[in-house]
C-alpha cells in the first residue's frame, strides 16, 4: 500500500512500544528495497495522523533510523531514505557469512570522511607496541563492553581480524615446529581448521549435541589420546565457540560452560573461545575468559556484529601468553591498519556501533524466522537469534545438495570444509548462511533448498 | 632569508631544470618545518621576478607541489603550505624502517574522502575469489608496472602487507608440520625470521658481501647440506632481498642475479624475493622473478614505497603454486582490506602514487647523503638511495651502541633480531633507520651514533 508519499508502513506485531514497531516496521521495508534510495517519506505529522499515534512517536523513529544511517533529514524538504538495498542478482548467496547489511555506506561514508582529518603522522605509523597502541585498546575494549564483557585494555592483544587472532593463538601455544592437538567441535570454522591444516597440527573431532561440544565425549577422548601418548610434551587445545556456533548455531548454557573448564582443568588444556558471534549485550552465560581467564585465549572481531569492513580482531590471553600472542600477531605482517582502529573509534563514539550491533541482531532474528518457517524440522537446530543455520545430514548428502543448490543458483558453503574429520565423519550437514543476500532472494534460496531436500534423501530418510 | 610572504627558496645545486630545483627546494623546506602549515608562499609573479626566472617555471613547481600534498592554492587567495612537518619529539626514531613521510595527511584525507562514496555492499564484502578480486589486483599490477616491473593482474595474489606474504609463501612451499630450510642473508628482515623461528623452520644465514647474498657460499652451503641430508624430502627455500637489502642497503648487479638464480636451478630451490624497497621506475637490473619465474615467489607491497597506511602486498608465485599461496593467505586471516584497495586505487589513478614513490626516493637520496657525510667510512655501504645504512660490528658491539645510543634518546633497531644465526654470528651490526624523524631529528640522531662511534670500539677497532 502506497500513501502520497510513496510508502506507508505495516504496524503489525503489538507487544512493543509503538515507536520500536514503527522502526521495525520502517527498517525491514528500506532495507528490502521496498522503499528506494532517494525516496521521501511521509511527513511527521502526516504519518502520525494516519497510524493514530502521538506526533513524538514518529519523530522518535525517524531519529533511531537517521541513526542507523536508513534515513536523512533535510531542513524543510523532509525525511527521504539514504540506504541503498543491494541490488538482486542472477545468484543467491548463502555461502559467505557475513552479517547483514546494516551498517549503511552513508554511515560508512560520514565516518570515513569524519577518519580523515584525523589522519595524520601518528595514525599512520605501521608499528606500535605489541598488542597495539593503547587508545586503539581503550576502543575495542569499549566495542567488547558494548556486548556485555568487560575485558581490561591492557590485556587485549589487537589483531587484523579474528582469524588472524585465532592463527597468532595457535603459534603462540605450540613450540617452533611441534603439531599441536586441537580439540574441536566436529563440524567448525572451516577458517580454523584450514590454518590448522596447513600448519601441520592435528584436528579431532568432538562430537555436538544441541548444545554444542560435549565435554564429557571431550574428557573421554583427551584422556584416551593422553594414555595414548598423543600429547607427548605438549599441552592440547580445545578450539570451541560456545555461543552461535559456527555452522550449528548451538549456544551453551552456563552449565555446560562450567562443565566444560572442568574437563579443561582437570586435564589442563588450553581453550581458544571463538565469540564473534555474540551479537547480544545481554549474556545469557558467562563467557569461558570469565570463567577460566588462567587458560582462556578469547577471540572476538567488530567485522561479524558490525561489518566485514571494520577488520578488527582482538584476543585477551592467559597473561604468561600475552607477549608471546602479540609476537605471534607481529610474525604474521602488519597486526591491524590504524585507519580501521580509527574508523571504529568514530562508530563507537557516535553510539553507531551499538544500534547497528543491535540491528544487526534484530534482523539476524528476523533471518531465522525466514528460515524455521522455510526448513522446519530440517534444521539442526531453530535458533531465535544469529543468521546461520544448519541443516545436518551425511557429509555425501550435503555434498549432493550444495552441487545441485548450486545448479539452481543457490551458493552454500562447501560442507567438506567444515568438518574436522572429511574422511571418517559420521557427521555432516549444509550451513546456509542467511546475513548476505536481500531479504527477497533470501527467500527465494531458502525455497529452493526445502524444494531440493523434499526432492533428496535426508538424514531421517525423507 | 625570508621575503615579506614569509619564505624564499635557496635555489643551489645547478644541473637539474630549473622548475624541478624549484620544487626541491620548496618540498625541502616544507618538508622540514622551515615554512610551516598555512604560511602563504610568494605570488607566482613575485617569486619569478625574485629569483629571475619564467613565470610558467614557478606555475609549473606549484602545481607539483599540489600534487604532492604540500600545497593548496585557493583561488584569488594564493598558494598555502598544507603539510604539517611532523613534530620534534624527545626521542629520535631510528628503529622503524618507514618510508619518509611525504604522503601528505591532506592528500590521504582527499582520497578518504572521494573513497568514501565508493564504499558499498561490493565493496564491503569481506571475501573476494582466492587471491583477492580482480579489480583490486589490476590496482595492485598498475601499482607494480608504476617501479617498471610488469606482471599479469591475474597472477597476483593479494595479501595484508608483504609480510603476511611471506608467511603464506612460506606456509605454501611447506608441507604441514614439516619444517623448511630457509637461506638467507646473514643479516636480513626480523619479520621473517621471527616468523620462520616461531614456524619451526630452520633458518641458515648465507655470508654477504657488498651486493648482498654471495651465490658462491649460497651452492657450497646447499651441496653440504644436502650430503649430509638436511634436505629430505624437503625442497629448501632461499629468502633473498636482492634491491636495497635490509638492513645492509645492498643491490645486486645483473650478472649477481644471473649467478643466484643459475645455483638456485642447480640445487633446484624455490626463491621468496623481498622486493619491497624497489622505489624506482628505472630498473637497472631485471628481478629475480623476471629471470627465473618458474621458482620464484616475488613479493611486494605498497607501503614501504608509498605510506604504511597503505597495506597492501602483493605475491607473484610460481604457476603451480599460486592456488597453495592464495589458501595460505586465506588460512591467515582476512587478506586485504577492500577500504585499502580503493584508497590506493584512489592514489595510483591520480597519479599520486607515483609522485610519492619519486619524492620518497629524493628523500631517502638527501637523507643517506647525511648519514654518508656524518658517518662515512663506518657504514657498510654508501647507498645513494634507500632509507636505511647499515654499521657493521661484532654482535657484542652492536648490542652495546644500541644502549648507549638508547640512553642518548636515540632508538635502532635491536641488532639480535636481525641475525640468520643469533647465537653463533660473526658478523653484526646496527641499522639506522633514516625514513621516519624529521630532518633536523635525524642530523641530531645520527651525530649522536659518530659520536657514539667515536668513544666505543669499532670492528676496525677505532
């Protein structure tokens, strides 16, 4: 339905405060294009008329929009969009996971162009003190903050990207040329597992339930390979993401958290936490750092709650590894451009990197209910939060349905580089990762998947 | 000397035009503080009177400057200086090796700026195809072709920085977990040393002379080593800087190169040339890479030519490869920025990149000319370009100078870390490097280390 102006919102879903719904509301229609850049919307009072709402409430959302970079204010012309939806393309892509788009290249733009007068001789100096310059600390840790953990500055070693973390933690626990055992969920981060590869450590699978790892199957195998002698001299890894796993979608609860650092203690393993994903500021559980800060190595990013162009990646580690995780990240090149620290620095400053976090997660949310109606009981699991979700099956089943996804122009993400074990896997699936494509080709690939799963042999049989 | 617009520019040194004089002398003076931001320079006509030159000479220099960052003409207004010298700090920075900063903090802004309406969704999508998107390599091959070295955009692997390069190059001619020798300068990169120690590579340092690396000692090494089974299975690797070797400034001839790449085909070796400090568009002798690409992993980058802002390597492997390397960049993280990639697109368009790499290279000529003539016959060699000189010294001595020179406010690099054989090493010595103070900074700092010199033992034993 179209007003003069060229758009009128959907109030539907009560339960929030007005003001909340019409943002919703308003979001979700520019976001999927149904609004276009450039496009006027309805004046205040026109539009308050027509819902029947207080004139505030309308000038309360517009100005949460305006943060959110959806939509710009022109002194006496009105209120007209400033996001440009991504153009649909001939391809869906459920490959890549990427947060959605929300963080809009006119924020992008404003706070670049607001970077560059602070450009200057010491913004550009390309060493800085192990682990970072201390202000661009001071910022990841208020980043860390705005997700509900406070991590002190000085400990934070900063690092071009999570993967790059992750990587750095990896050379810093082993020594100089001996593989180190990592225990892993048996579908992970195929990031993880390929630097593993490549450097030559071994991966073992630790088989999930809807929680993720076990740590009772975890205490079982590390004490097996220890009687073995598989640890010989060296201490292993668990390599775990307790919340959203990476392709699961499985998040701890505090239990099982606790649970598992006394599997981690009582064999005295090291834990690397992947927590990229935790989009929320309200924990549900305590992160494991908080739990086990003594063994803990926490990873964390700005590029999965807020945009893959803020590659900032920070890792706290147990303090006797501190210094050897920042030589770690200065082995690998040039640990993290001061443009990006500084760009992030804007963000956080202006509140933007909170609303767009919060966002980020509210349509993530939005993605997954897309797709619990779309896949159903296919689905590992049917998470109300996150924007990637997995459908478990044979590792040759999920090889058949991302080729023939494929062919109907569906990308999902090569199921063979998630597992821990490709040859001996018992377990296997598809991710499809929802955050990328517009909300109408998402859909639209969503659709193809259940159609070629009704068509395909699943799990259960179907 | 200053004229009522506040400056006048010495114009000595005859042999150049006279418009090119005139843009040295200015972009000197500028550069070090002598006319500072926002001064107003002479009126064209005023100046060309004044030093009884053509009025198109004076309009010709303004406008390079222009280019250059270090002035803005406002119409109607006249000419201002808008770079800002870097301020005098207590302490004299001879330990990092960055370009002489002559990338103006304006002209980075002005390609923020116009980057910034180039930041969309493409943009932001944090994985391209391996080896980064094409359109970002051609940047990267324009780039290249820019110091006279042409290589197919196709055959480009992007990476965050040279380092992160070498990392890869390194991680892809292993095999996981299997250690690789690396042969190298006996003095060379820390970078990649520490890379290879934390690695668990092997690392052997070839003996030097004044052109760097000697392929004599490089074949007897590798003929004893592979006798006595050094070698098994393993293909070794020879990591060799062959243009303005860091730290010693070393450049091998053509016929050095010829020799290198015909005993690395003899033992059948791969080679990693660094050729990261190639500032010049006029080659005087071909790169290894060109002479034998069927072995050799070129590396490049655009920061130690142009700003460490702008990080952005680049790796041309052999054919057989190239998949392995683009992996390995994968399995370290994100690879390359694509704010990066825009803003030296932004510059290389402009034609900004390559005035900058012609200032950088002036710049690095005047400033090892100071330390030709505060240091003379201590220096290991008398480059005429490059920012960096060497002082050769026994490991003991150099450690020592490094105190010393550090308790005089007066930072090098530390010398252990630039050694192939820290514990068992013969030769030594301290790196100065001369990119980042400003000019007076540098004169006081390199009095410092004569007189430092002067008062502690020498090899020659002064």
């Amino acid at each position: 339905m179209r007003v003069s102006s060229g758009w009128s919102p959907r109030l539907a879903d009560a339960g929030a405060p007005t003001s909340e719904r019409l943002v919703t509301a308003l979001a979700e229609d520019i976001l999927d294009g149904v609004v276009a850049e450039g496009e006027r919307l309805p004046a205040h009072r026109a539009l308050a008329e027509e819902l029947g709402v207080a004139l505030g409430t309308v000038t309360k959302a517009y100005a949460e929009l305006g943060l959110r970079g959806l939509v710009r204010g022109t002194h006496g012309r009105g209120t007209f969009v400033s996001y440009r939806a991504s153009p649909t393309s001939g391809t869906v892509d459920l490959a890549m996971n990427m947060p959605p788009r929300l963080l809009s290249d006119e924020v992008i733009g404003d706070a670049l162009a607001a970077s560059a007068h602070r450009v200057d001789a010491e913004v550009l100096s390309a060493c800085g003190p192990p682990g970072g310059r201390l202000e661009y600390r001071r910022t990841a840790a208020a980043w860390l903050a705005s997700s509900g953990l406070e991590l002190p500055p000085e400990e934070l070693v900063l690092a071009h990207g999570a993967q790059q973390g992750i990587v750095a933690v990896l050379m810093a626990v082993g020594r100089p040329g001996r593989p180190v055992p990592v225990y892993t969920e048996e579908v992970t981060f195929h990031g993880a597992l390929s630097y593993a590869r490549l450097a030559g450590h071994s991966v073992h699978g630790v088989p999930i339930d809807r929680q993720g790892m076990r740590p009772d199957l975890l205490d079982r195998m590390l004490a097996l390979d220890a009687r073995a002698g598989a640890h010989a001299g060296i201490r292993p890894v668990v390599y775990v993401t307790p919340t959203l796993q990476n392709p699961t979608g499985a998040t701890m609860c505090a239990s099982r958290r606790r649970e598992l650092v006394r599997v981690a203690r009582s064999h005295d393993v090291l834990v690397i936490e992947d927590d990229v994903y935790a989009l929320s500021e309200e924990r549900t559980a305590p992160a494991l750092v908080e739990l086990a800060p003594e063994r803990t190595f926490h990873v964390s990013s700005a590029s999965k709650a807020l945009s893959p162009a803020i590659r900032l990646g920070m890792v706290k580690a147990p303090c006797a590894f501190r210094p050897r995780v920042a030589d770690a990240v200065r082995s690998l090149g040039l640990p993290v451009s001061p443009l990006i620290c500084v760009l992030l620095d804007e963000l956080v400053g202006a509140g933007i990197a909170s609303t767009v976090r919060a966002s980020i997660r509210d349509e993530g949310a939005r993605r997954t209910a897309l797709a619990r109606e779309q896949l159903g009981s296919a689905l590992f699991l049917a998470p109300k939060t996150g924007y990637h979700v997995f459908l478990p099956m044979p590792p040759e089943h999920a090889r058949r349905l991302a080729a023939a996804a494929q062919d109907a122009g569906v990308l999902v993400t090569d199921p063979d580089s998630m597992l821990a074990d490709p040859q001996g896997s018992r377990v296997g699936g598809v991710r499809l990762s929802l955050g990328a494509p517009p909300m109408a080709e998402l859909a639209r690939g969503l659709s193809v998947v259940r159609d070629l799963l009704g068509a395909a042999p699943t799990p259960s049989g179907k």
